[in-house]
C-alpha cells in the first residue's frame, strides 16, 4: 500500500490481482448485477488510487480500508439506482432480483462467514429473525426500512433485530480475541 | 446532544459502519467523523469487526476490461486529460457546424433551465439529473424531439416539442452516432405522444456505455426493425447533437 501511495503503478496492479476477485464479489452481493459491480469496483480502484497516501494502516488493515471502499460505493450505487428506477415508469427488474448467480443467499454467506472466522457456534445463540436481518444490512447494504419491509416486521422490530446482531457479533469476536 | 459519549459513539459507529445510517444523521455522524477523532476510531473498529463478515463471499474473478479500463482512465497521456471535459465534443465538429452545435447546445440548456419539467427533470434534491441530453431537429433545423436519460440509467425519455409524422406500417428509430466508430441503432422509438407530451422507454444498455462517445443522434421512418450491424438508412427525419452535461 505504501508503494501504490508513492504512485508505484507495478505495486498498484499487484494490489488489484491480488483483492480485485474478493472485492468484486463483496460488490455483487450488495448489486446483484455483474455489471454493476465492475464498474463500481474500477470507481473503487480509482479512489485507491487517488487516496492511498490517506490510509493508516494503525487505523485499518489494507483489505479492511479496500472492503469499505467498495461496499460503501456499492451502497451508493444500489441506493442511487434505486431513486432512478423509483422516478421512472418502466422498471427493470435487476435491482430486485437478490438471487445469486451462485445461489447463496445473505443468511448463507453469513453462516459461511462465521465458520471461516470460527465464531459460529457463539454467534448461534441469535435468533433466525436476528441472523436475517444483520446478514440483509451487511451483504445487500439495506438500512432499516427495507430490512423491515424484506422481513415483513414492524420498523422498531427490525431496528431491534439489527442492534441485538451486532452486540453479539462485537462480543463473539472479542471471546474470540480476534477484534477490539 | 454529546456524541462522543463511549457508548452513544459506539452504537452511532456501528450505524455508520454498516451503512444503515442515512440522511441528516448520516451528514451530522460524518461531520464528527472530520472533527473527532475518537469517532473515526470507532467507526474504524467497527469496519475491522464487519469485515470478517466478508469472509465467506465468494471471490468472482473480474473481467479483464475492467484492468485496462481502470489503466486506461488513470494513465493515459496527460494530453487528453488536459485537454477539457469537452474538447471530445469540439472534436466532432468541424468548422462549419460548429455553428449550429452551439445553436442547439444554448438552446438545449435554455429549454432545460427554464422548463425542467418540461422534459421530465426532476429537481435536484429529488432525483438524479440527466446526463445525456440531445436535441433532434428536423429537415428544417426546427426542434422536434428532446432526448434525455441518466447517466448510468437505462431509461431514456423522449419529449415532442412539435409533431412527428410516423406513417402507418412504419417505425422510428433512434440511430447513435460515435466520435469513432460507425452508427448503431439504439432502440425502436414507442409511439411518440402529442407534443410537450413525454415518452420514457428502455435502453438496450446503461447511457454511459451507449453515448459516451456519441455525439450526435438521429432517428429514422423505417418499415422493419434494425438487426444489429445493420447499415444505417441514406436520410434521417431528425438528427441532432447529444451532449453529456455531467
């Protein structure tokens, strides 16, 4: 990271093959759409590029700073397609289709995620309606109201269901030593 | 209302982190962000802890167009970025038409200020605005159609600002031109309204991968639907110049 802030163009496409494929798919989870999420990853690049010389690496690991990147530009890009499909009279359906191409959904890439980092067991103790909601904010960058509409559950509920599976998420990762 | 609280900070980081956090909450949390380092430390110890649930997605392999668009957008010849965000647009035009470019581009954004809702521009605060607008005139340089779609939207609307005459039997389509490459149609115009009317129909592909390199757009009275690599008609009923705003 410290040569691609210093404008190292080999250092900058070693970075890119080494994440790009890890970081496509965390965009197309949130995008649905292949399309979309290459074009958000190259804006991502592009940022990385631009900014390297801000990254702290005391503050954030390098994939931690290129996942946020990406998933707050996938956000952004899945809310703003969202506002034009809401002002226009013909729909295209793609932004509603959450299906995979490879068929995992939110609650599975979640449950895969766990028992990568090995807190799936402590992370049992959520009920389905906590998982659901935590796995839909974080793979498909939906806030509260669309949680609560997906889950067909009052506002304060999903809010509640949220809250619940990040307090467990912070306090498994620390019984696992593996966050602060 | 003391934000920097360890446990109100933590609960609006992990808002913030997660991307759950919208509105005037999102601009004030980012505002702290800027000031307070104990937030942007927060936020950041929240981003480590979500981002091992990103450790079970599947990695997917990007397309290899996507390097050499990134390498192509970063490093080409400073020449070109120096050149101005419109200087693609005075290399369309030659001498002799860089008159009624002009002509169409001032009109175009005077219709465009003066009436958005004409040609369906929401405000700003509302929606996206369009990128793409392009002004068709007819055999007598008089404006006919107003054409306009998102940036990344595959919505194109299509505003009559004075008849159209699409025989029986027949069919208008709209032909994109780019700077370098040859003509392509773009899609079958539905049956166009009365005019100040709108028409919104669906593009083949998102504006910015169909007009980034157009300049100019015309559209056809034709009897059968184009097939692709088809050659495009001697004459046009409109054509016009199409202008990226943003």
């Amino acid at each position: 990271m410290s040569q691609v802030a210093l404008r190292d163009r080999s250092a900058f496409e070693q970075l890119y093959r080494a994440t790009s494929a890890h970081l496509l798919g965390v965009a197309f989870r949130i995008l649905s759409n292949r399309d979309r999420a290459e074009e958000v990853l190259q804006e991502a690049f592009m940022n990385v590029w631009n900014s390297a010389g801000g990254y702290n690496p005391g503050v954030a690991t390098p994939m931690t700073w290129l996942i946020n990147i990406v998933r707050n530009k996938a956000i952004d890009a899945v809310r703003s397609g969202k506002t034009e499909r809401n002002s226009t009279v013909a729909l295209d359906d793609e932004g509603m289709d959450v299906a995979d191409a490879d068929g995992l959904q939110p609650q599975e890439l979640l449950d895969e995620s766990l028992v990568k980092v090995n807190i799936d067991r402590c992370m049992s103790e959520l009920n389905p309606s906590q998982r659901q909601a935590l796995a839909l904010a974080y793979y498909r960058g939906m806030v509260h109201t669309d949680i609560a509409a997906a889950l067909n559950a009052p506002l304060g509920t999903a809010k509640a269901w949220v809250r619940r599976g990040l307090d467990k998420l912070k306090s498994c990762l620390e019984a696992a030593g593996l966050a602060a | 209302m003391n934000y920097l609280l360890p446990e109100r900070l933590d609960r609006l980081a992990r808002e913030y982190a997660l991307g759950t956090m919208t509105g005037r909450a999102k601009r004030r949390f980012e505002k702290l962000l800027r000031d307070a380092p104990p937030a942007m430390h927060a936020v950041a110890a929240w981003q480590e802890r979500f981002s091992v649930l990103a450790a079970g997605v599947p990695a997917m392999q990007p397309r290899e167009q996507v390097w050499s668009g990134l390498e192509q957008r970063l490093f080409t010849p400073a020449k070109t970025a120096a050149r101005g965000p419109l200087q693609w647009l005075w290399d369309l035009l030659s001498v002799r038409t860089l008159g009624s470019a002009l002509a169409g581009i001032v009109l175009c954004v005077i219709v465009l200020r003066s009436q958005p809702g004409l040609v369906g521009l929401e405000t700003p605060s509302e929606t996206l605005p369009a990128s793409y607008v392009g002004l068709l005139l007819d055999a007598n340089g008089k404006p006919t159609v107003l054409a306009n779609s998102r940036r990344h939207g595959r919505q194109m609307t299509v505003k009559v600002l004075q008849p159209l005459v699409v025989p029986a039997g027949k069919l208008a389509r709209l032909w994109a031109f780019p700077a370098n490459g040859a003509p392509f149609p773009v899609a079958v115009l539905p049956r166009l309204p009365a005019v100040k009317e709108s028409v919104s129909f669906t593009l083949p592909d998102e504006s910015e991968k169909l007009f980034a390199n157009v300049g100019r757009l015309a559209v056809s009275i034709d009897d059968a639907p184009a097939r692709p690599g088809d050659a495009p008609p001697a004459e046009f009923a409109l054509s016009g110049h199409c202008v990226k705003l943003w």
